[in-house]
C-alpha cells in the first residue's frame, strides 16, 4: 500500500486499492459479455472491432521502397533512396502515434463510461472489494422473488433489492423526504427461503443483522418473529419483533412477508417441521456458530469470518458482498423505516418554512 500524497497525480490502474477513510474503492473492467467491454484485442478502440492487417496496406509500404533501390541501383544515385524512405517512415510514425494513444485510451477508459467502480465499507463482512454475490433466490411470485406490497387503490408496489446498508439508508431517506420507491430483500435465500449464518457470534450477529434490515425494507414491510436464548440481543428490533406463534402453514402471502430469526439450536426441530409445510414465501433466518450445527435441509450458508463472507450453496461456494451492521447503526434505521411508513400512509410532511415567525418565540431571544 502506497499512501496518496495531496496534490500528486497517480494513475489508478485496474485491481488496485484506494482507501479513503473507513472505505476501500476497487477499479474493475466490465465482464466480457457487457456492450462496450473491451477485450485483450480490441483495448482502446472505440468501436470494439478487431483490428487485422491488410495485405494490399504491406504492398503500399513495400512498393516504394523496393522502387527506389532498383531505381538507385540502376542511375547510381544513393539519393533516391532517402525519396524512397519517406513514406514507410511516416507510415511507422502513424502507427506508433496510435498504438501510444490505444494504450492510454485502454489504460485510462476502464473507469470511464464503460467501466465499473466497487466501493465497499471495510467495515462489512466483504473486507476489500466488493464481489457480486449469487443473485436472489425466488421465494414466491415475481421474477425476482421480491414481495408485493399493496399501494394506494389496492395496487401493488414492487419492492426494489438493496445489499447495501447505505444504499437502503438512502432510499428510505430518499422515501422520508420525496416519496421515493420501495426497497427491500436481496438475501442469498435459499429456493425454500431458507439462510443460515455461521460464525463468530459477534460477527455473525452482525451480518444477520443486515440482511434482516434488509428484509424490512425501507418501509418494514415484513414482520419478525424471534426464537432466541438471548432477547438481549435482539432487543434493537423490539419495535417490529416478536416471540409469538410462527405464521400458519397455510398462509401463502408475498415472500418476505414475515422473517422468523433462530439463534438457538432448541428451536430448529420445530422449525424444520415448519419450513418443510410453510411456503417459501416467508424466510427463516438462522444464527448459528459453526457450520457443523447447520441441519441437513439447509441449503444455502453463509460463514462469516475475518477475510469476509463467503456463500456455501449445494456445488458451489462463492464469496458475497455482506455488510457488518451494528446495533446503534441498526436502531437508527428502524427509526427512518418507522418514519417513511408513516409518511407512505399520512402523506410528505410539509417542509417548507413558515410564511411569519415571531421573533419572540426563537432560542436565545430576548423578550423584549
């Protein structure tokens, strides 16, 4: 690691780290089947077409070359030949100028338009650079198993998928402030909306504890039903959770319509029970410390340990793009969640400031 001087001018080239702050950005090139990606032929030319030589260009450079030194040879006149050497020396001159130039289009375009920029908090499970996780299991209607919510007139309002903590932030402040779109889901579930988390109970906790905000959405769209040893440490999400009794197995609902969060090993032979008759729609969450106490009918498990998250499906284990939430961080945003429902139902507060105000009434103003 290179630290980054104020007012020096380094180039950024693709793989390399930048640290700014408590946050890692990563430069990545667009996947090959991306419009606009460039290949290992074609790196730098705008048009993305491969470039080949034509044999009737070598002839044209080769002609007038060989032409003067029959030429020179036959009159005796060594002067011809420097005639005969302008034009392959200015076709070399071109040729060079636009190989310098591909090369520092393609080493500077990969950030550019085309290209693809990761930033992602060192503080979440992923550690450095961000890697697109596996995409989201469907658990239900829709495509892209994501609940429905009925909007105004009995419509139904397609949540959007959100990973990242600040990006759910933002939306719901973006739904507070302006009546923005829904956002909820993006979990790794498992076909039968089942996830495990393993891991460090700290750590562990952490992660779950993103991916069920995430559940809730923007606008608590889900309701939690807890089965845990320890309520202390779940008492952050009090305001939306419960230990009541686990949703009928024959309430089919939107997925994601309710989020049931395990932490205790008691709990899982009713649970499996349940899962086995209840439709995928609603998740199961488990926490649990190690990947030896994961039940046999657990497909999908995360592990969580210090070099990141890493998702163990059936064939395939891949790294994905988790983030570590802390209770404080996660009380805040149940608290804007909380708030953009309220505005989804009352209407946007009016923010605009008063036309009058008395003097009087203002802090630190004295009565005259």
């Amino acid at each position: 690691a290179r630290p980054l001087h104020p007012g020096r001018w380094r180039r950024w080239r693709e793989g390399d780290h930048v640290d700014v702050g408590r946050t890692t950005l990563v430069l990545r090139r667009p996947p090959a089947s991306a419009p606009g990606a460039a290949g290992p032929h074609d790196a730098g030319d705008p048009h993305g077409r491969r470039r080949e030589r034509d044999p009737a260009t070598a002839a044209l450079w080769v002609g007038p070359v060989v032409g003067s030194v029959v030429l020179a040879a036959v009159v005796r006149q060594p002067l011809l030949l420097v005639v005969g050497l302008v034009t392959p020396l200015v076709a070399l001159a071109t040729h060079l100028v636009g190989a310098r130039r591909r090369r520092s289009g393609g080493a500077s375009g990969v950030g550019g338009p085309s290209g693809s920029g990761d930033a992602s908090g060192r503080g979440g499970a992923t550690g450095r650079g961000g890697v697109t996780g596996p995409p989201v299991a469907t658990g239900g209607r829709g495509a892209s198993g994501l609940g429905g919510t009925s909007g105004p007139g009995g419509a139904t309002v397609v949540a959007r998928a959100v990973t990242d903590p600040a990006d759910l932030v933002a939306a719901t402040m973006h739904a507070i402030l302006d009546g923005g779109p829904r956002v909820r889901g993006g979990a790794p579930w498992a076909p039968d909306g089942t996830l495990v988390v393993v891991g460090p109970p700290g750590a562990a906790r952490d992660v779950a504890r993103g991916l069920l905000l995430g559940e809730l959405g923007s606008h608590l769209d889900a309701r939690v039903v807890l089965r845990t040893a320890d309520e202390r440490a779940w008492q952050w999400c009090a305001t939306v959770a419960g230990t009541g009794p686990l949703p009928a197995t024959d309430e089919t609902g939107d997925p994601g319509a309710c989020v049931v969060v395990c932490d205790t090993a008691d709990a899982i032979g009713g649970l499996a029970r349940w899962r086995a008759a209840t439709p995928a729609g609603h998740r199961l969450l488990l926490v649990l410390p190690h990947r030896g106490a994961v039940p046999a009918w657990c497909r999908h498990v995360v592990e969580v340990d210090h070099r990141g998250a890493t998702l163990h499906a059936p064939g395939a284990s891949s790294p994905v793009p988790l983030h570590a939430v802390r209770e404080h961080r996660a009380r805040a945003q149940l608290v804007r969640a909380h708030a953009a429902r309220a505005v989804a139902a009352d209407g946007a507060p009016d923010l605009a400031p008063p036309g009058a105000v008395d003097l009087g009434d203002l802090p630190h103003v004295p009565r005259p």
